[in-house]
C-alpha cells in the first residue's frame, strides 16, 4: 500500500461516521430541514459533503441591495469563482433599493431608488442558471438617458427566469422610464408571470399622477417580440397613515394606461389578470381591454365589505370584451363558503357569450377552525350545480370548463394533491353531463 493510501485510510478511519454516509442521504437529510434555517447552518459545519448539501436550501433565496450591487460590486461577482456550487444553489432573489423608515407618525421615509449598471446586472444573472423568481423593488437598470447604446447591449438571456416583479420608486419623476427600462433588459427572456406595480402617491399623500415622464409610444415598439403569460398590473395609492385609520388612495395614470395599452398592442401578454386590490378594471380598464382584447382575462373574486360581489365590480362592462377567449375565477375561502353562488348569478350573465372557456380556481387560506376538506364538501353540499349548468348555456361557443388548481395556504404538497383530487371527482359526480361532452378540464398542480 502506498503512503498517500496509507494515509488517506487513517484519516478516513478519525472521521466522524455522520461524515461516511451516503451523498443521497445526507441530501434527504438537508432537503427534510429544509425551511430550518438554524439547522441547516448547523448541518453545514459537519463536514464538505454536509455543506453542498445545506448551501442549496441556505441560498435559495437571498436579498441584495446597495453594498453588494454598487459599493462592494466586485466582491458579490467573486463569490461565484470561489464558491462554485452557489450557482446552483440561488433559485429567487429580491433586489431592494432598502427598508423605509418611520421618521414620525404619518410621516414614512424611502431610501433613493438603486440603479443597477446594466452589464454587472447581465454578469451577475449569468452566474445564477436556477435563478427563477426575480423581485426589483425601488430599482432602475441605467444610468444613462441613452437607452440604446447603454442598454440593449446588455439584455439579459436566460433560460429559468419565470417570474419577475417590478416596483419602480414611485418618488422618482421617471418611474415610468425605469419601468420601460427593466422591461426592455428583459425582453429576450420568456416570462411566465409578470407583476408590475405602481404607486401614484408619494409617502406624503401627494399626487403624483401628472408628475410622470411621459414616453413616445414608438418606443414601445423594443418590446415586440417579448413573450409574457400572465400579466398581473397593480396601480395603487400608497398605504399611508394621515391620522387613524389607515387608508389607502387609488388613482390614475395615463402613462400607466399609455404603458398597458403598449403591451397589449404589441402582443406580448396572453393574459391579464386583475387582482382584487388595485384600481377596479371595469372602470379603469374596460376601455383598454375592449380595444385590445388579451387572450385570457382572470380576476379574483372576494368578500369585501359590506360582503357583497356585484357591488365592488360593475359586472355590466364585461359585455364590451368580446376579444377575450378565457375568463378565470379565482375564489379565496370567503368566496366559496358565502358567494359562490351569488358570484356566479351575478358575472355569468354579464360575460361575452363568445367565451371560449370558463374556470373556476380555488386558493384556501389555512384555518384551524375548518379545514380544507369540510370547505369542498361544503361546496358540493351547498353549490347550485344545475344553476351553474344553466348559466353556462348561454355560451354558445364554450369548448372547455376548467376547476382547479386548489391551492391551501402553507400545506404540505401531499395535502393539496389530495383536495385536487377530491375536487375532481366531485366534479365528476355533480356535471355528469358536461363531463361525458369532454368540456370539462381539471387543472392539477
């Protein structure tokens, strides 16, 4: 035997046997703890093997901000050379300019807006290939006015990137330009969902909606091209306290509405979807969608006081988007339990009759006082199903009905396999019909 083999065997034998387990092990072991961040650093410290394994879940999302994107740049880039498996370890990440800070009640104070150099910002991507979820909050991307020359070298490539969230700093004049400049660094790279969101007042309450830099609508036309599945906009006043209660101010923007309609005409959103929080889209919106009809259109449906669905929406405008081909429900626990029914009274009647498909999602929240389980049998107990068959005859060209996904609130993946289940085979049992005619489609996780 030689010395290095001598050595290596005397070594092996002083190791601690939690060392010689098998690598496929040790990754079930750290892939169990998880979302135990003390544990896993705990973990990391008993040996090499150990530490690959915990990096991947300690470093799946991580926050950056000022010191590591400008003031110490260079560092941030030479993790990557000398800790290799970081590249794969990173899955979403949030970039934030920083946490504002209450100087007095009422009054709130916003760090400046962190502009990112274009060229570190692609660098910095390059050396995240699992990167997937990807957050600019009170970001820009550019220093310079011109765009073409300081950014479109530099548009990002990227192949797992699918979610991406944009807040540009609502106290900056150019909020709007940061936002068309984020956009256009991501135009080469296939977004699944798309947030973009927008404050038109400032941390004082002030209007800002006629302090914007207005664009050319020709520049909108570096988007074409761009592929976005879900667009989900979000035009808010800010939170801010003026005395008690909180309150909340929403306006509007004709950028805002100059931006929408860009990416609309252009083609790059399939579909559009309205949360329940923002400025009502029936209002604001209905105009911009009737002219330039996405594919889809989805829109949350939930309680708000005083409990009532047809008063928080006018459900008469949606008549006037003929173009749109998909309309979504997507239902939280308030909305199934109290309006289910109700809301289907109240909406499918004021549809286009040339939908093409109706859907129906459901997202729980997690209650110890019911479960999700009683809150399906509820469904099928107090759900109107022949109602909701009749209604659905005025369609005359709907191909497909869609349920699903079911989706609960911080439970486990075993559990909401099994209410997706349960969900279908009720569906199964309560429109036999529509069933048998193959227009009914389950949409599983």
């Amino acid at each position: 035997m030689s010395r290095f083999a001598r050595a290596t065997s005397a070594l092996y034998a002083h190791v601690p046997a939690v060392n010689r387990l098998p690598q496929e092990l040790v990754d079930h072991i750290a892939g169990y703890l998880a979302d135990d961040m003390d544990a896993l650093k705990s973990c990391a410290l008993v040996g090499p093997a150990w530490a690959g394994a915990c990096r991947l879940h300690l470093f799946r999302d991580i926050t950056l901000g000022p010191r590591q994107l400008i003031h110490d740049r260079s560092t941030t880039l030479q993790m990557f050379s000398v800790i290799p498996s970081l590249r794969w370890s990173i899955v979403s990440v949030t970039i934030s300019s920083g946490q504002p800070v209450d100087v007095e009640v009422g009054l709130r104070f916003y760090p400046p807006r962190l502009v990112i150099d274009p060229a570190v910002f692609a660098t910095l991507l390059q050396n995240m290939p699992r990167l997937h979820t990807l957050e600019l909050n009170l970001c820009a991307i550019g220093f310079s006015e011109d765009y073409i020359s300081n950014l479109l070298p530099h548009c990002a490539e990227h192949s797992h990137l699918r979610s991406l969230t944009l807040t540009p700093s609502f106290q900056n004049r150019s909020r709007y330009l940061d936002a068309f400049r984020m956009m256009v660094f991501f135009r080469n790279v296939p977004i699944d969902i798309l947030r973009l969101c927008f404050s038109v007042v400032d941390w004082r309450g002030q209007d800002l909606a006629e302090q914007g830099t207005v664009l050319p609508t020709n520049r909108y036309d570096l988007l074409l091209g761009w592929r976005v599945k879900v667009l989900i906009p979000s035009l808010l006043g800010a939170t801010h306290e003026i005395g008690p209660p909180l309150r909340i101010i929403p306006l509007w923007d004709a950028e805002y509405e100059t931006l929408l309609i860009a990416l609309l005409r252009a083609g790059v959103v399939d579909t559009l979807r309205f949360g329940a929080h923002g400025v009502p889209f029936t209002e604001a919106y209905r105009a911009i969608i009737a002219r330039y009809p996405p594919e889809n259109l989805e829109t949350d449906v939930v309680i708000h006081p005083p409990g009532s669905i047809s008063s928080f929406y006018n459900w008469s405008h949606f008549a006037q988007f003929t173009g749109v081909r998909t309309f979504r429900f997507v239902l939280n626990t308030d909305s199934l339990l109290k309006r289910f029914g109700p809301a289907v009274d109240a909406v499918l009647p004021h549809l286009p009759r040339t939908l093409r498909a109706v859907a129906f999602e459901l997202r729980l929240d997690a209650t110890p006082i019911v479960s999700p389980q009683v809150l399906l049998m509820w469904w099928e107990r107090k759900m109107q199903w022949e109602r909701l068959a009749q209604r659905l005859e005025r369609f005359g060209r709907l191909e497909e009905l869609h349920f699903g996904p079911v989706a609960v609130e911080g439970a486990p993946r075993a559990v909401v396999a099994e209410l997706n289940d349960e969900m279908r085979v009720i569906v199964e049992r309560r429109m036999q019909e529509l069933v048998a005619q193959g227009k009914v489609k389950f949409i599983i996780p």
